[in-house]
C-alpha cells in the first residue's frame, strides 16, 4: 500500500524556509543532474535535506528513448548519486536526448514501434541493473507524433513494465497536455497502465499557445499552477488507483514556498479521502508488429540544430495542421535552455552587454559548441573564447576575460572538497626551512590562477558593489578564485608575481622553483600566508614524498 504523500520539487530559493519548517512537506524531488557535481554546497544541502525528508531523484538527461545506450559516465554519477543519497524513488524520462554526440535540454518524443519499445526496454534494464534497483519511467508531454508510430502511449509504457519490471511515474500534467495536443482522451492513458506499476504521481502547470490551426496547444513548462481539468483528473486517477505519493512541480516563475504548500496540501487532502483501491490489473495489449520506419530522431536532432531547416518528414498533427508550430516548440525549449545555461554561468557579462547581446552571442556559441553531456553545468568552458571570436564584441576586449572570471567562479563552486592542511602540520613544516625549497604544496581543487591583460576583476566587482579601493581600472590584473571552508567563492586581487607563483605551485613545481619563476617581486611569506590564511593548502609533500 502506497503512502499517502504530498511532496514539492525543490528549489534552491526554499531551502531556508523549508529547513526552518514554515510549510509541511511530506518528501522532496531533486533533478539528479544539478547535484552531479564534485563538491561543495550543493551536496551539503543536500545531504541537511536527506536527513528531514525522504528524497525522490528525478533524472532528465539518460535519454533512454534515444537510438544508443545511456552514456556510461553519466550513468556512473547517477549511480554514485543513488548511493549516497539513498533516495526512496528514482525516475527517468520516455524521452530522448542525445544524439550524434550532442545534448539537447528537452524531453523529445519518439516513435512508439516494437523497435523503439524494445530498444527503450534494453535501456531500462541497463539503468536498473546500475542502480541496483527499480525505476519508475514517466510518461511525457508531447507536442508532435509521427506517422510511424503504431503502438498508443499507454500501451506501450503497459509492455515496457512487463518486460522490465520498472515503476511508473505518472505526471498527470504530461497526459492531459499531450491528451488536448493530440485530440485524445487522457484517461485512456491512465487506464491502459498497470495500477500496481505507478509508484508516484506528478502534477504541475501548463502554458496555453495555439497550433497552425488555431487550436489550443498546451506547452508543459511548469509555471503556473495546477490546472483545474488535472486536479480532476487526478481525483478520478485515485479512485482508479487509490492513494500514490504526489508530487507538485513548478521550475518556471516559482512562487514563495506558502504557495506552493498549499497545492501540496490539496493533493494531502485528496490523498486522505481516497480509500485504497481494488483496481484490476490494466488489460494486456497486443503489440503491433511490422517492418521498422526509417527512423526520425537524427532528422529531428539536424532540425533542432538549424532553425532554417525544414520540418523532418513524417510528422503529424491530429487536425493536419502544420507540424512545423509543434516542432518549433521543441526549438524553442532547446535554445532557451541554452541560453538561460550561460546566462545563469555568465551573469556579469550578461549585464555588460544586455540581454539581446548576450542571448544572440550565447546561442551562436550553443549552435556552434553545444554540449556533450546533459549536465549544463559542466558546459561553457569554451564560452570566453568564442566571445573574443564573436564579430560584434571584437570592440570589448575585457569582455572574454570577464567570462573566464565568472567561469572560475562557477567551476570553484563546483570543485571537489578537500580538507585545508591542519596548523600544526604548516607549524611543523615552517620549523624545517632547510626542506623547504623542495616541496610540493597541493592547492585546493577549487584554485584557479587569472592573469589578465585588461581590468577584468575591477570591471567584474563593480557589478558586485565590491570595487576595490586601491585597483586601478585600466591596467593588467591577477586574481585568485577559490572556494574557502564556508563554501564563499573568493575572488582575491593578487600582483602578477603572486599569480605566477600561485600559477606554478598549482602545476606541481616545487616551492622554491615557483619562488624563482615569480621572480624578484614576489613576497614570499606574504603569498604563503595568503594561502593558507584563505584554507588554500591541502597537501604538502617533501622531495622524497613526491618522488
């Protein structure tokens, strides 16, 4: 018997509020890929929430529908994720989002066929003999279908549970949009599922649009409440099935934590009326067979990547309207995540050139670099270069290398943890001066040396109300960036012969070769007490240690 639950989506804004208990929350939903990280606050917080709530880890980048099997890395750090969170449910999408190398930050749809159905079923039981464990597959909303496709959503998702053992999320959200989208009834979708497979159910809002024909078109983007037809789709839902752990998603214009409570709090209440039910197992389907279709995904992907392509071939609307609305929704949703990525990455040269500036610099750089893995947050390395490429900012020569300052930033935020090296360890090593040009000092994974040509860090802490008073503004500049043990991001001016002494420590060289390579203008002591003052060393090896 499933638990009468009301969970929220988590957002970073409601941490505080949360963990001060201003609302009742029955369990918390992550989305695996923004903790795929290797340290830092994130997995703090994380870990602090753990501990008060049961967790849900919901993934959006496996890309099981797609035509290759989920990328080994990406499943690695998904696996590692489950083991240290120990969440009570993991999902995943019916959705694909990969191919040829490239990530799209959108759930695509895909023929429902016996190849797609088997390929996605090998997929699956990939993913759960990872993770050790079952895993509940969500249902997706969907703009666009194709002529291939001879098996009903329901159905298929019906098949993919016998042949793997895997949950069901059901986001009743995804099946009335795709319902009002396809000129279908949503609770066909809900009654062809084996009531004992849905382990978890979503709800969330909708935007409204229209199609080529003039007819609603509903645009998943959680940003708006729970819709009335899907609060009543969800009471027949529970009778159907009785009570199942619910969820209430909002990712897009999130409102204070009160708000979002109070659906929480609905779905409780509707949670606690139903009695359990004594719903029969949904009816098996028989899976159409025949020849496999030429397959549409690396069309729609050369599609996504030019926006002056035509439509691929065998898509369809239900009314016959043109496809080619529908598929722009998917475009839209890939750039905008694009660039909404560098925009929270890039936030100061955002400001710096404008947002129609940015937004156009950001999307020719996505379109040219998009990125390899679904994790955004490793994407943008190349960011600062293709600025000093982009034709339009070749007059703002700081511009690139205030992108690599807030990209240290982001990578500092993000870096592995490690422990600063303990005081009477440095006590023990300063009373040993004879041993000290032979060392080796390891720096926090989080340092990253900045040498610039242009006032970059003067230009960067305006914008931050934290302009230094001694800095000259139009001259080169150095700095450091590192995340220090309160896990602050620091961003310390430093002269060019620290930088060049930091620089080289980094690369492994000994002390006393950095020292030479800063050169005369280096003040030692005061370097070395920069480091350590700021929890910078974490290692120190002698000669015979490093050999």
């Amino acid at each position: 018997m499933h638990a009468r639950l009301a969970g929220l989506g988590f957002k970073p804004q409601h941490a505080g509020a949360l963990l001060a208990g201003e609302a009742v929350v029955d369990f918390l939903e992550v989305h695996a890929e923004n903790y795929m990280v290797d340290g830092g606050p994130r997995l703090r917080l994380l870990e602090r929430l753990r501990e008060r709530w049961p967790l849900s880890i919901h993934g959006v980048g496996l890309s099981l529908g797609g035509l290759k099997p989920p990328d080994a890395a990406h499943l690695a750090r998904l696996a590692a994720m489950v083991r240290r969170f120990e969440p009570r449910w993991v999902s995943e999408h019916l959705a694909w989002s990969a191919h040829g190398g490239v990530c799209f930050p959108d759930l695509l749809p895909l023929v429902y066929d016996e190849a797609a159905l088997a390929r996605v079923a090998a997929h699956v039981d990939r993913l759960q003999q990872a993770l050790g464990r079952q895993v509940l597959i969500e249902n997706p909303s969907t703009y666009l279908e194709f002529d291939a496709s001879v098996i009903a959503e329901g159905e298929f998702l019906a098949e993919l549970v016998r042949r793997t053992g895997c949950g069901l999320l059901l986001d009743l959200n995804n099946a009335w949009v795709s319902a009002v989208n396809h000129g279908r009834d949503a609770w066909a979708l809900v009654a062809a599922l084996p009531p004992s497979a849905v382990g978890e159910i979503h709800l969330a809002g909708c935007a409204v649009q229209q199609d080529a024909a003039g007819a609603p078109l509903l645009i998943d983007d959680h940003g708006s409440p729970v819709a009335d037809p899907v609060w009543a789709l969800y009471r027949r839902t529970l009778a159907h099935l009785g009570p199942v752990p619910t969820l209430i998603e909002r990712d897009h214009e999130v409102p204070p934590l009160a708000v979002l409570a109070a659906e929480a709090a609905q779905a409780r209440r509707l949670l606690a009326e139903v009695a359990p039910a004594a719903a029969v197992g949904a009816a098996a389907g028989r899976v159409p067979r025949r020849a496999p279709a030429v397959e549409p995904q690396p069309a729609l992907a050369a599609a996504l990547l030019d926006p002056a392509a035509a439509p691929p071939a065998g898509l369809r609307a239900w009314n016959g309207s043109d496809p080619g609305v529908r598929l722009a929704v998917h475009r839209h949703n890939v750039a905008a995540a694009w660039v909404r990525a560098l925009a929270d990455g890039f936030p100061v040269v955002r400001r710096l050139v404008g947002e129609p500036f940015f937004d156009a610099m950001a999307l020719d750089f996505a379109r040219r670099e998009p990125p390899r893995g679904p994790v955004l947050g490793d994407w943008g390395d190349g960011f600062a270069a293709a600025i000093e490429a982009y034709g339009p900012a070749r007059g703002l020569p700081w511009l690139a290398e205030v992108a690599r300052l807030e990209r240290a930033r982001v990578r500092a935020a993000l870096a592995a943890d490690a422990a600063p090296l303990p005081a009477p360890a440095v006590q023990a090593w300063l009373e040993r001066p004879q041993a000290l040009p032979d060392a080796r000092l390891q720096l926090h994974p989080s340092l990253a040396v900045l040498r610039f040509d242009y006032a970059a860090l003067s230009i960067w802490a305006a914008h931050q109300g934290e302009l230094p008073e001694s800095m000259a503004t139009d001259g080169p500049e150095a700095a450091l960036v590192l995340r220090d043990t309160a896990d602050a991001v620091l961003t310390l001016a430093v002269d060019a012969a620290t930088a060049v002494f930091c620089a080289a420590l980094a690369e492994g060289r000994p002390l006393g070769q950095a020292a030479a390579e800063a050169g005369a203008g280096l003040d030692l002591v005061a370097a070395l007490a920069l480091l350590l003052r700021h929890a910078a060393v974490v290692g120190w090896q002698d000669a015979r240690e490093a050999a």
